[in-house]
C-alpha cells in the first residue's frame, strides 16, 4: 500500500502524546463528475499547532481514525512510526 505522506525535518524525535496531538482530518474526494464522498485523514500537530506530520485519506470510516489518532496518543508512538503502524493497522 502506497501512503502519501507530508512530513517536516525535526532535529528532535517527535512522540505523539508528549507535547504533541494526533488528530483527524476530513476531506472529500472527488472520484467522478458527481460523486463525491468523505475521508479522514490523520494529522500530528505539535502545541503550537503546526502540522509535524500529515497522511490524507486513510480511510472512510470516521470511527476507525479517531480510534487510530486515539491509540497514536495513547501508546505515544514516534513520527517514524505511525506510517508503520498504520499500514499494519488498515484493513
């Protein structure tokens, strides 16, 4: 599976849940002329609010990025993890 995947450089390990909020995007997908639907995406923001890491499109399901960005936080996964775990983590 092929994730795009927007991340910034840091000079120090970004960790989820320490100083830092995984949270869940929506956006819509345009997939033809007139179809359109909604997919959530996953954000890692650190308290400033900038955006340290950003996948698109996750998934359709709100219930299942909320459950993931939930779990990012609570296991306090690093940056250069979340990719990994979301790959094992998908359906």
């Amino acid at each position: 599976m092929a994730v795009m995947v927007r991340s910034l450089r840091l000079k120090r390990k970004v960790v989820c849940g320490a100083g830092f909020l995984c949270s869940v995007v929506p956006g819509p997908v345009d997939v033809e002329e007139h179809a359109r639907y909604t997919t959530y995406g996953i954000k890692v923001s650190d308290t400033r609010g900038k955006t340290r890491l950003f996948i698109p499109d996750v998934s359709t399901s709100r219930e299942f990025a909320e459950r993931f960005a939930a779990m990012c936080m609570r296991e306090k996964l690093s940056l250069s993890h979340v990719i990994d775990v979301l790959e094992d983590t998908l359906p």
